[in-house]
C-alpha cells in the first residue's frame, strides 16, 4: 500500500511541476486554468504525503 502511495506521489510531482511549467508559456486566461489544475495536484499530493507520513510509526521516547 505505501508503495503506491509513494507512486502516486511521485506521479503527481511531475503533472505538478509540468502544469506549472505549461503555465507559465501561455497567456493569462489560459495560464489561470493551468495554474488552477497545478494548485489542485498540490492539494493532492499534500493529502498522499501525508497518508504516506500516517503509515510509518512514530519514532518513541525511552
């Protein structure tokens, strides 16, 4: 399960940084739309880095 986590992180790392790049050559209305998409694979890489930090156990005090 981690493993495919860790895959689809790595996935939605570069769609990020590929709609980040297209963003950047095109005009404004487009680059609007664009950056939108960039911001929500943000959001879900976020969620799959944190589900990722959830399945490895806490390192404990003695």
């Amino acid at each position: 399960f981690e493993d495919a986590l860790l895959y689809t992180a790595s996935l939605l790392d570069s769609a990020s940084a590929t709609a980040l790049d297209c963003g950047e050559l095109l005009p404004s209305p487009e680059r609007a739309k664009i950056l939108a998409v960039w911001h929500l694979l943000e959001m879900a890489k976020t969620t799959v880095d944190r589900s990722i930090a959830c399945l490895k156990p806490s390192p404990t005090t003695a």
